[in-house]
C-alpha cells in the first residue's frame, strides 16, 4: 500500500496594518446603553421632560414613558429639563455598561400656591437620580 503525502501550507500572517483594523472593527463594536425612565409613582403625571444626552435631543418623556439608547463608552452628559428647572448631570461608561436615570417631575414649596395660580403654572420641582442594580460597580 502506497502512502500519499499532502503538502498543506500556513495561512499567511496577518500585516500589522491588518491587525489594526481588526481592533479598529472591534473597538467600532463596543457599545454601553443609557436609559432614562420616567416612571416613579411620586410623579405627579404633568409638564413634559426634555432629555438630551450629549448634546442631543433624545426624547420628550410623559409620565410613565422612557427612552434607550446605545452609547460609545466614555464620558458623557445627560440635560433634562421641564422648561423651569434644568438638571445636568456627568457620568462615564465601560464597555457594555448600563446607566439608568429616574426623571422625576414632583410636588414642592409653592406648586399649589397663589403665585402658581397667579403666574398661570405650577411649579414643578425635578428631580433625577441614578439608579442601581443589583451587582452593579459605579
């Protein structure tokens, strides 16, 4: 019985300008989420809430509503408003990271008194805090 020898050759080595872009790709791939939920039961369900992240107009939020969204990680800045009080807040994200806010619009000194009465609005205070999860690191 006759042996048959196969010759098989390596694939080539990847250029390092290959590689580069390979990473680039994947460094392109990695993504963080940032929510903002308006959906507390202190609510007091009126005046809508203006998010922008990043110097972007994401949503206009009602009460019980919330907005998503895909982010590169790193450094960025959440501005809510409800066109009286404006909140702006700093936070930064890891790879795969998920940030989420509660945005809040509440009751307060002065909501119902005769100077919101008198100016035609109620002053509704805002409020928004960072949620955290269970495991989460900050």
């Amino acid at each position: 019985m006759a042996r048959t020898t196969v010759l098989t050759e390596a694939p080539p080595e990847p250029t390092v300008a290959e590689l580069d872009g390979l990473i680039a790709q994947l460094k392109a791939s990695w993504t963080s989420r940032v929510t903002v939920r308006r959906q507390s039961k202190d609510d007091v369900g009126f005046r809508d809430i203006y998010v922008s992240l990043d110097d972007e107009r994401i949503a206009v939020l009602y009460n019980g509503q919330e907005v998503s969204r895909e982010v590169k990680p790193g450094r960025h800045r959440l501005r809510v408003h409800n066109t009286l009080f404006w909140k702006t807040i700093d936070f930064e994200l890891q790879v795969g990271e998920h940030a989420s806010f509660m945005v809040v619009n509440r009751r307060g000194f002065g909501t119902y008194s005769i100077l919101a009465y008198l100016i035609g609005a109620n002053i509704l205070y805002l409020t928004v805090e960072r949620e955290s999860f269970p495991g989460e690191r900050r």
